[in-house]
C-alpha cells in the first residue's frame, strides 16, 4: 500500500525474499543504556531467523543473548533516491544445541572478521517489516 | 591501529571523511522500549554534525526530538569482505532557529520522501566512532 510519503509497505514475504538478497545488516541493541548499531555479515536460516557468527567474547554476544534486538538491512540508490528496508525484531540468543551448532558450521555464515571458532547468534523473525520507496526514476 | 578480529579502529577525521561519502545512514533510537532503526538520507553540516530532513508530524521526529541516538553509515564489499563503519552518537533535535532553517532549506538536505516542507533534525556528533575491515583482498 502506497503512503502518503511515496513510502510502500512490505509484506513479510517481500522482505525476507529481500532480506536473503544481501549479504551485511545491522544489529540494533542498546549498549550502556545508549542505542548501538553494529554491522555484521548474515544468512537467513530455513525458518526465516537471521543467523550470525561472531566472538564468544564479543561484546555484541554479551549485549545481545535473551535480548530482543533489531536487525536492520537495505539497498538504496541515490540518483533514483529509491530503496528499501527491512527489519527484523526479536529476541537474539546464542545458539548452544550441538546438532544445531555442527549444521550451522557446514551451512551457516562464516564471520568477515576473525573469531576463530565463533559462536552462531540466532534472531528470531518474531517481527518482520519492510518499505519500499519507489523513487523518482530520475525525473524531478 | 588493528585489532585482533581485524578491525582496525578509524580516528575522528577519518570517520567524518567517510560519512560524508555517502547519501544514506541509518538513525537508531528507541521506540516503544524496543531497538528501533530507520535508514534516511542526510548531509553532514559544517559543524560536523549529521543533518537530516523529515516530516514534522512523522514518529521519528516524535521519538527523538531531545533524546540521544546513534546514526550509522557503512559500506561493505562482500568478494573481499572489507569495508567500513561510522556511528555519531549525540543528541538529536529539531532546528527551530528560523535563520538556521532558513540556511538548512538552502543547503541542506531534502528528504527522499514527500513530506511537504518538513522539519530538519540535527544529530549532534558528540561522539564518533569508526572501524574498518581490511578484508581478503579475494584471498582466502
């Protein structure tokens, strides 16, 4: 549905068929009683979670686990001024089942940064939206 | 200087270089006591801190008028895995100076969106942090 403002809103499919498109979001979390962002590299597990690796002992790990988080991405391009959005809410948890853990280290997302063995961080897909600016297809 | 996971941390100058490379950031805030996120399009000002242009009656300006957020921008390159982030952390609020919004409707940014005549909001960058990742150059 078109808004007022040139916005359009995202059905969940639409979003987590845009979601999968990309490969870096953005956790959002609170840190010290501040809003915090980090960037990391993600997948989209089979039930629609996004799925990170990260330290064991980083501190988004310790900011985050049994905490509900956003997680954001998008794609914009300024000379059209289009794009879109999505975000993901829901509760992030470090991801302890061994079987779960063995499939995510053959199928699941390898950190860009290094973490050595790394833990899976899973965000549950408890609230998924989306919107989609149309743009001005380079006219005025 | 690099860090263990291979991030190297980027100074305040380098921050603000790279911010201003780009047309799209991400205001992080709260919402409802949930990790909000909201990406806009934004210009740095002279004062480096980030401005922004909205719609007066829009619940972003209704949830961070007078509150501390985090602003985001990045940009990743997934074949080699690199890229960069910078987070301004101040507080935001609405320019009602009429010679400052005078000069804002001058110079300063316009929403992507339709909102009409709008409000800007300014994010004071009271502090600025930043990380590169080096990446593997398409090496493993």
């Amino acid at each position: 549905m078109l808004q007022d403002n040139g916005m359009r809103a995202l059905d969940r499919q639409e979003c987590l068929r845009l979601l999968a498109k990309v490969p870096v979001g953005r956790v959002v979390y609170t840190r010290q009683a501040l809003p915090a962002v980090l960037p990391v590299n993600f997948s989209l597990d089979a039930d629609s979670s996004v799925v990170l690796h990260t330290s064991a002992a980083s501190g988004l790990v310790h900011a985050i686990d049994g905490v509900v988080v956003s997680f954001e991405a998008d794609e914009f391009h300024a000379p059209t001024e289009s794009g879109w959005s999505v975000v993901v809410t829901g509760r992030a948890h470090v991801v302890t089942d061994p079987v779960e853990n063995e499939r995510l280290r053959r199928t699941g997302p390898r950190s860009w940064m290094r973490v050595g063995d790394g833990v899976f961080v899973r965000i549950e897909s408890e609230m998924v939206t989306g919107r989609e600016l149309a743009g001005t297809c380079g006219s005025d």
